[in-house]
C-alpha cells in the first residue's frame, strides 16, 4: 500500500504538477466532509428515519382504533383513507428535506433551486386551486365526520346514497339509478338523512261529513297496530303521534300522523298504515277529501231538501236555444272580402 501511495504521487500526480495539486485539494476537501458536514448527514437520516418509523406507527395504530371502535365499514374506510395522506404526505415531506440537507452538504447552492421551486409551486396553486379546495374540503369532511360510504345524503343539489368518498371527490347515486360525481369543493352545506332518526309526517284527507272524533279514534288505532307487529315494531324509536284535525280545505279535513323511525327505515311503515286507511275508510263508509267536492249539508238546510234539489238540477241543466232571429247576418266586406 505504501508502494502504491509513493508511486501515486509520481508523474502526473507530483505534488508540484497540476492533478498533484488536484488531488491534493480532494483530499482536504474530503477531509472537511467527512470532519465536519457528515456526522451532520448522518444525523440527520437517523432523525428522519426515526420520523419516518413514528408516522407508519401512529398511522397504523390510528387504522387499528378505527377498526375496533368505529360505527361501520364507511367509517373505516374514511380513517384509512386519511391515515395513508397523511403518511405519504409525511414521507414526501421529509424526503424532500433530507435531499435538500444532502444537496447543502455538497455545496449545491439552493438559492436558485429554492427561488424556481417557489415560483413554480405559485404557477401550480394557481392553476391547480380547485383542486386544493378539493383536497382540503374532503380533509374537513373525513375529520369532521359529515356522512360516510352508505349513508343517504342531498350534496350540491343532489341526493342519492354515498358510494365512494376520496379527498378530492364524492360519488353518490341517485334513486333512479343516475352516479353523480361532485368534487368535494362544491360541497357547502350537507343534508344526511342517515344519522340517528328519521321523521315522516302522512297527511290523512277525509271529507268534511265524517265526524273527527271517530277518524282520530280510527287513525290512533291503525297506527298503533303497526306500532306494535312484529314486521314494524323494531323500526320505530317512538310511538306515532296523531295531532288531530290540521286544517281544513273546501270539504277535506286534514289529520297528519308522524312516525319517527330509525334512520331511513320510515318508507314501510308509511305504506302499510295508508293500506290500512284505504281499507279502513271504505269499511266504515267515510269518503277520502277531496278539495274539488261540494258539501251540500248547509244548502240542504236553507232551502229544504226540495228547494236543493232544484237548484242542483238547475244548475247541471243545458243553457236554452238562442233564437234564430236574433242572430246578427254575417257581413262581407266587398274590398277584402273578409267576414266581419
């Protein structure tokens, strides 16, 4: 070895010839390196390993939490969704930090490289803004919780079932089969009508000669049955309410009956009890409102039974012949020739 170093410094490589004083220069150059910037590098890939190692830990334990203690599957799928942002997020984040202390360390001057990178990360936000809105909007949405993957929503107008959630979009189908895709910065308000409970109000029209007394006491009693059978029981969180006579519109009366049920689950309830009432009507001889009948019962009393049949039967009488003579000639005008 020591052969091998003499004869290095030989020929091109003396010290007083031109690449002797090169390699020379190397050596205290990389003498400076190695004393002094790479304990500083090595510092700082143990540093950014160990940051590495914490946001995989926290990431996985936080999927872990979610899988134990979370309402659903959509729920779980949110929580991951977020945790593998945040991480690969993370891992960018300290990739380019690290690169940027390794470039300093050979002496690469950043200024440059730091001042292009601002202008163009000013050129991408401007052009990509609508997508930072999406990014940032569907973050709010998965911490906050808004509605998950399932759950019945109304978003931007629209409303359908949630099928997939990502940062920057939400896709939801509509009743009718339609999939809307909405990107997540055009979500301002949201309506979920999966949370908790679920309220339907059915307003009962009977004609204004039922008596009320008997629909209420009728009305209670259907929703009461289906309050209490085994197919509907489990689907309410509380029992039907009858409110009584609401309004009343030419010869209807307006009975609304509420159902509150567990989320969503109200749609069975309702058909059943308007079967019931259909059948219940006709059994006990009562008519459905109807806004465009006529109640006769106070002409019936004015004008005596015969004074109201005659005034029925004048009105659906045919209007009486005009008479022939007192139609006016049709004239012609003789320099148009147009009928007046």
């Amino acid at each position: 070895m020591y052969a091998f170093l003499i004869a290095s410094r030989s020929g091109w490589l003396a010290e007083d010839r031109f690449m002797g004083k090169v390699l020379d220069e190397w050596a205290i150059d990389t003498q400076e390196f190695v004393r002094t910037k790479l304990p500083h590098l090595f510092i700082v890939v143990i540093i950014a390993f160990v940051l590495s190692r914490l946001l995989s830990i926290v990431a996985a334990r936080t999927i872990r939490i979610a899988e134990v203690h979370a309402a659903g599957r959509g729920r779980v799928a949110q929580v991951k969704t977020l945790a593998g942002v945040i991480r690969t997020t993370g891992f960018a984040i300290i990739g380019v930090i690290v690169s940027l202390q390794f470039l300093y360390a050979v002496d690469v001057n950043l200024a440059p490289l730091l001042a292009s990178a601002g202008i163009a990360g000013v050129a991408i936000g401007l052009a990509a803004q609508n997508l930072v809105k999406d990014m940032l909007n569907g973050t709010l949405i998965l911490i906050e919780d808004q509605f998950n993957v399932g759950d019945v929503v109304t978003l931007a107008g629209l409303t359908g079932t949630v099928e997939l959630m990502t940062l920057r979009k939400t896709t939801v189908r509509g009743g009718d089969g339609t999939l809307y895709v909405i990107p997540n910065s055009q979500i301002t308000t949201v309506a979920n009508q999966s949370v908790d409970y679920s309220i339907a109000t059915i307003n009962v029209s009977v004609d204004f000669s039922a008596n009320p007394d008997k629909v209420l006491e009728l009305l209670t009693s259907i929703a009461t049955d289906i309050r209490t059978s085994k197919e509907f029981r489990d689907l309410f969180v509380a029992d039907p309410q009858i409110l009584g006579v609401d309004s009343m519109k030419g010869s209807q009366l307006i009975f609304p009956v509420i159902f509150k049920t567990k989320a969503t689950q109200q749609y069975a309830p309702m058909r059943e009890f308007q079967r019931r009432v259909r059948i219940a009507l006709e059994e006990n001889h009562m008519l459905p409102g109807d806004p465009n009948r006529v109640f006769n019962s106070f002409m019936d009393q004015v004008a005596g039974p015969h004074g109201a049949a005659a005034i029925r039967t004048a009105e659906h009488e045919a209007p009486p012949a005009r008479d022939p003579t007192t139609i006016k000639p049709q004239e012609t005008n003789p320099f148009s020739g147009e009928s007046s």
